[in-house]
C-alpha cells in the first residue's frame, strides 16, 4: 500500500507540472485553431444548434483545418501534374472532387461538359443562394505575424576581439560575462546559464541579466515551432 | 458546320457560366475568414494571387462544416424524438439541442471521416468509483 500511495502522489505531481509546463507550451497553431472554433461555431449555430460539448467543437474544427490543407494540397498537385506553379480555378474543383468522391458527383463522367456545370460547383451555387452572410464574428489581422530578426552580431561587427585566434571574427560575439553566472537552484544542484533554455521546468529564482538573456536567446534563436518559457520568472 | 457552332456557343455558355460564378463569389463574404484559408493553403504549398480561389475553398469549406453539422443535428432530432414518449416535462428541457460528439462521429461517418472518442479512460486506480467513495479512498491511499 505504502508504494502504491507514492506513486500515486508522484503521478499526481507529474500531472501538475505537465500541465503547469503546457500553460507556457505555445504551439505553433494555437491562433489559427482558435479562429477555426469560432467560425464552426457560428456556421453551427446558423444550422440550428444552441450549445455544443467542447471535444465536438474541437473535432470538428481540426476537421475543417484538415480539409483546407487538402484541398490546398491537392490542388497544388493537379497545379503541379499540369506543369504549372500556381493553381488556377480548374485545379480546386478537381481537388473538390477527389475530396467528394465518397459521395459520387453528377455530371464529372460527360466529357462535353464544362466544369462549372457540374455537380459540386451548382451545389455550391445553391447552397448560397439559399442562405445569408454570416460575417466572421472578430477582425482577423494578418498571420503569422513575421518577426524582425535582430541580430546578434559578429565579433568585427561590435568591434570586439575574439579570445584566441581559433575563433574567427565573423562569428556571433559571445554574451556578457555577468550572464555566465551559475545558479544554484532548491535542491537541485548548480546549473549553468547555458541549460537554461533546455531545462526550463526547474523552478528557481533568476538574476535579471540571465533573464534578459534567457528572453533574447528565447526570441532571436528560436524562431518558428515551440518556445519554451521556464518557471519562476520575475 | 452547324455541330461545331453548336459547341462553340456551348463553350462560350460554359466560358460565362464560370466567370460569372467566380464573380459571384466576391459578392459573398464567407464565414471562414479569408486569413485563415489563406494560412493553411500557404501551408499546404498551394500558390495562388487570385484572390477568388481563397474564397472559393473557404466556400467549398463552409458547406462542408454546414453539411455535416446539418447531419449531426438530424441525428440529434431523431435521438430525441425516439426518447421522450409520455413525459412532456422532458420534452421541454430537451428542446435545447446540442453538439454532442456522437452525433457528430455519426455524421462524419458518411463522410469518410472516422471519428471515434473513448468511452472511458482508465488511468488511475480511482476511475469508475462513485465519488462519494472516492475521496475516502484517496485519502487512505495517501495515508498508507
């Protein structure tokens, strides 16, 4: 009993501190997902729901988020299969198609009929003739939002001498002295400035210069993907 | 002669029949914002300066989403048509209809999507235990 109560307890803790770590964990497409809840949101609500299970609604919205992305990859490969690099209107509707064939189109198998007579398009024409706009409930700005990249600059470039001939002057300059100070933390031993970044779940308390270099490292060298902000800030 | 003039008109009819939709399209104004599609086409590799495509995939998109959304709440209609039977009480209280991911697996299903959500998780000695009882065992577990 006494083992399974431990394990319990550390599972428990585990689970905190995943979810703590999560909290700061931004995922590249936590924005988009968020818009793409809202519109299917609204599209559900004009159909005639009044409230939805919150899974329902993700599911969903990583459904539409799916279809976009192969509809578009789609018909970048007809695009591409054409010998061209953009796609025109004829690529999208072959690319609806392939993504309706489950359900059978009229009209794809006459070879003397146009495209837009088809099946799919005319569904579409239909489908809007029928209802209103539904506006979009929040102004959407441009994304992904593209950074400026400041550099860290070279050695040559901030007129310092590089520490042996090893090094060359092109290089990035290394960061401040004051920020290669090494931190004990609670119980845990000593960690370098360094490990900073990679081991970020450790809580402890931080000096400002490692903070101010720990949040320029975190902003000019991981760009793109997953940043990873470490406890016990401030 | 007359075959080939014929075809010709019928192309012509077909060459307006699809700009007129593509203009029509400009009229409309989506749900989807035209920013997300654009982000996800972008993403996809899909390279396009017309505007108009954008909208129509964001078109094509949102009649999917009403689609399946339409079916999942025929399914919720019959669900409760089936359900209630004498009380009336219940009929009130079960007139607020909503998005339950049965229904929608259900509807996705015709679709060819397969969604399908577990129907319980048995991560923890304490699943399943009425909760009344729950704490009591979770208290002698951290005792023990």
């Amino acid at each position: 009993m006494k083992d399974g109560g431990f394990e319990n307890k550390k599972e428990l803790e585990n689970s905190k501190n995943q979810s703590k770590s999560s909290k700061f964990y931004i995922k590249s497409d936590d924005f988009a997902l968020a818009i793409a809840k809202v519109a299917v949101a609204q599209v559900c609500e004009s159909v005639g729901f009044q409230s939805f299970q919150h899974s329902a609604l993700e599911a969903l919205s990583d459904i539409i988020v799916w279809y976009i992305y192969n509809l578009g990859k789609t018909s970048n490969f007809n695009a591409n299969l054409a010998g061209r690099v953009e796609a025109n209107v004829f690529d999208v509707i072959q690319g609806l198609e392939e993504l309706e064939s489950g359900l059978g189109f009229a009209g794809a198998s006459d070879v003397n009929r146009c495209v837009a007579n088809l099946g799919i398009v005319r569904d579409i024409v239909h489908f809007f003739g029928d209802g209103g706009d539904i506006t979009f409930a929040y102004e959407v700005p441009w994304f992904p939002v593209v950074k400026e990249w400041k550099r860290i600059g070279s050695f040559w470039e901030k007129g310092e001498d590089p520490h042996g001939e090893h090094i060359p002057s092109w290089l990035p300059a290394f960061p401040d002295p004051d920020t290669y100070a090494t931190q004990s933390s609670v119980g845990n031993g000593t960690m370098s400035a360094s490990n900073e970044v990679k081991n970020g779940r450790v809580e402890r308390k931080i000096e400002r210069p490692l903070l101010n270099f720990q949040q320029q490292f975190a902003h000019n060298g991981n760009e793109g993907g997953s940043s990873h902000v470490g406890g016990g800030k401030g | 002669m007359n075959h080939n003039r014929q075809s010709n008109d019928g192309k012509h009819d077909d060459d307006s029949a699809l700009s007129d939709f593509l203009a029509s399209l400009m009229d409309y104004t989506p749900t989807i914002p035209d920013e997300l599609v654009e982000h996800y086409l972008a993403k996809s590799g899909f390279q396009c300066p017309d505007v108009r495509l954008i909208r129509l995939v964001a078109v094509a998109t949102q009649k999917f989403v009403a689609e399946v959304a339409n079916d999942a709440l025929q399914h919720c209609k019959a669900r409760q048509a089936a359900v209630v039977k004498d009380k009336r009480e219940k009929q009130q209280k079960d007139k607020r209809l909503i998005l339950t991911m049965d229904d929608l697996s259900k509807s996705l299903l015709e679709y060819g999507v397969n969604v399908k959500q577990q129907e319980y998780f048995a991560d923890s000695p304490l699943t399943g235990i009425d909760p009344a009882t729950r704490d009591e065992v979770r208290i002698m577990l951290l005792l023990c």
